[in-house]
C-alpha cells in the first residue's frame, strides 16, 4: 500500500469517525507528526508509516522528544501492519513528557482504538471508495449554507445507502455528488462556493475560455534527479523516499489549498499551481508570496530531512518561478471534470523557475507591482533584489525581462 493512499485512507476515517481537523494547534513544522486532530475534547498527535525500522523508531523518538511543541494529549503511530513486541518496547523506551499517552496500532486496529465496535475491511474497494467519498462531502458541506439544513447519513454499516442519498441531493439542478469528485484539484471551500453559485460550473470554471490576471507558480527541487539515482541503488533507501515524497506531495497539495490557490499537477518533482482562479481576490498577489515561502519549507524539512538522515552530500532545496497573466482553461476529462491551463503565461513561469536561485522566488514585475499597490506594508518587508532577465532566457519574449529575486 502505497504512502498517499494509506495517509488517505486514515485521515478520511479519522474524518468520518468525528475528529476535527481544523483544530488551532501549532506544531513545529520539523516534527514527525503528520497530523494533529481534536475528540472529544483531546489533542491528538498522528504520525503514519506503512513500516518502519528499528532505527527509524529510534529517530522517531528522539524527534518527538525534541520538537513537539505543544501538549497533546495522545500519541499515535499507525502502520500497516500491527507492531511486534520487540517492536513495542522499543517504542515505549522513551516518551516525552509533553505527550500524556503513546500508542502504537496497525490499521485495521485502529477503529477499536478509538472506541469503535466494528471492525473494517480497508482492503475493500467499496469501503475505500465510502471512506473518500463519504470524507470529501462532509468537509466541502461544512463550508455550504444551502445544504446546512440536509444532513447526510454517513454510515459505516450500509455504504449503498449513504451514495443512494448523496446523489439525491441537489440544488438549482446541481447534483452535490458530482462536486465532490472536484477535490483532486480544488480547496473544500471553494467547491462549495462553486455548488452554491447560480451560474453553471463549466461557466464558473471559464472551461474554454480566457481567465486573466492569473497567477501561475512553478517549483522544482534542486538536484533531485541526482537523488533518485543515488538512493534507487538500495531498497530500504528507496522505500524511505517514497515515503518522503509521498508526504511532500500531500503537504505541497494541501499548502496551495491553504491559501486559495487552485492545484494544477505534480511534474516529477515540480508542483503546478494557479492563484486568483476560479475567483478573483485582491489577497491572491499576497496569499501566493505565502504559499511560496511554505512551500520552500516544506522541502527543506522533508526532501532536506530526507538528504541529511542518509548523507547524501548533494545539495539541494527548492527553486520557485512566479507570473500572471492570462491563461486557457481545458476540461482533459468528459466523464469527471478536470481541468488543465495553457498559455504563454506559465512558459515563461518555467524560465523564471529555471533562473531563480535556491531557496528562493523570482517573480515578475507585475506581480511585484500589484503587491506594492495592494499590500504595501508587507511587500515594504520583503528583501527584493531586481534581475534582468535577457529575452534569450524567455521564451516568447524580445528585449531584457524585468524580474525580483525574493531572498529568505
């Protein structure tokens, strides 16, 4: 079972079973917890590993004890499968005491660890695709006001009947289960938003048409080619970067749906995103320079972590290229909606990625401009550098191309 599908299918149980993860909890962003949730009025503190090594456990708890900043009231470190006793007295042998209980569970234990008296087959794909589903409307419904008044039955005992009467639910002509399939690419709220407008969604989505002033961001990993080389080599490496990445992603996707933007696709390593779209906001010129900064930190403390726990000696971090203007939007898909974005705009988000130094952001003087006009006291705070791009290293463009190196 892959990382991306196990994380998943987890927190997509955790959600229906009524922990809240919406919970203003800070942790550092250094530590191993995945996640941390809120029931019945504890912290709760999640770290998932489909396996996990002797040494790793080791690891595991020295981070903890170093970096937990907050006090959770349990801990919980779920697997694949269910831990050894070997296995369980070594995880025991020191606790933080910031942490009041520490619990280790393989999957299929998990529901009665929470007080569930019912076992669940998570191999079964009917229950995995209740799980997502099931998941994916209660969030999107929290942020809704029109179907705040028509619950959804959201059973483990009789998943048929919970799809019978999601898609019974509608508004305007709108069927509410066809909106949750947007959740690969957009944020809960603003699908909901775009269920609760009155205009159809191929028009919100301006499928086959022009959406302007947006603002198209491109990462990339420095290096990342000569890491893959060197850690395919030896199986249990290889196995810790597909965990690495697989965390990467899931907290890159979720970081672009933070702060509003729209998430595009993962190329390799690089991470697509598209701001002020579907909707426009005077805040997305502002809430892209966040996403960036995150972003470039999320990397140092996953792919970065990843680098130095295996010594690799290849130096990396992330690069990131950020423009506006206007983009074509594409529906690939005639059976679920999904949508893809062409224009020269992201061609030249691509240069500016490419030229930009590591660990930092080079956007163009447009964006640079609308940041000085809408959030001057902030972009008053930025360390900007001016770059002349010559028009060789722009693709479409003639002349010198005015850029600003955003230093960390």
């Amino acid at each position: 079972m892959e990382y991306l599908m196990f994380e998943s299918i987890v927190k997509n149980f955790l959600t229906l079973s009524g922990f809240n993860f919406d919970c203003d909890i800070k942790t550092n962003i250094n530590s191993e917890l995945d996640f941390v949730a809120e029931f019945n009025n504890k912290i709760y503190g999640f770290t998932i590993k489909q396996s996990i090594t002797a040494t790793a456990i080791d690891k595991l708890n020295a981070y903890l004890n170093k970096h937990i900043n907050v006090v959770i009231n349990e801990y919980i470190l779920v697997t694949v499968e269910n831990p050894s006793t070997k296995q369980l007295d070594r995880f025991h042998k020191n606790t933080t005491n910031n942490i009041f209980n520490k619990v280790w569970c393989g999957l299929n234990n998990l529901p009665q660890l929470i007080g569930m008296n019912k076992k669940i087959n998570f191999r079964s794909p009917k229950t995995l695709a209740f799980l997502q589903t099931a998941s994916v409307s209660k969030n999107i419904k929290k942020y809704m006001t029109s179907l705040k008044n028509k619950p959804i039955n959201i059973s483990f005992d009789n998943p048929n009947n919970f799809f019978t009467e999601l898609k019974s639910l509608n508004k305007d002509k709108k069927i509410f289960y066809e909106y949750t399939k947007l959740n690969r690419q957009f944020s809960y709220p603003v699908i909901a938003k775009l269920y609760e407008e009155k205009e159809d969604l191929n028009k919100l989505l301006k499928i086959g048409n022009k959406s302007e002033n947006s603002i198209v961001i491109l990462s990339d990993i420095k290096n990342f080619s000569t890491i893959t080389t060197k850690v395919a080599k030896k199986n249990r490496d290889f196995i810790y970067f597909k965990e690495t990445m697989g965390k990467y992603y899931q907290k890159a996707r979720e970081l672009v749906w933070k702060y509003g933007g729209t998430f595009d696709k993962f190329i390799g390593d690089a991470v697509l995103a598209i701001f002020n779209y579907p909707f426009n906001s005077e805040e997305s010129h502002l809430n892209a320079i966040n996403y960036a900064k995150d972003l470039i930190k999320i990397g140092e403390e996953t792919i970065g972590k990843f680098v130095y726990d295996l010594k690799l000696n290849v130096e990396t971090g992330t690069r990131i290229g950020m423009s506006s203007g206007d983009i074509w939007i594409l529906n690939l898909n005639y059976e679920e909606l999904e949508v893809a974005f062409i224009g020269n705009v992201i061609n030249i988000t691509a240069r500016l990625e490419k030229a930009c130094e590591t660990n930092g952001i080079l956007i163009c003087n447009e964006i640079k401009e609308k940041l000085e006009s809408t959030n001057s006291e902030y972009f008053s705070e930025l360390k900007l550098t001016q770059r002349i791009l010559e028009g060789d290293d722009i693709k479409g463009q003639t002349g010198e191309f005015v850029t600003w190196q955003i230093e960390l």
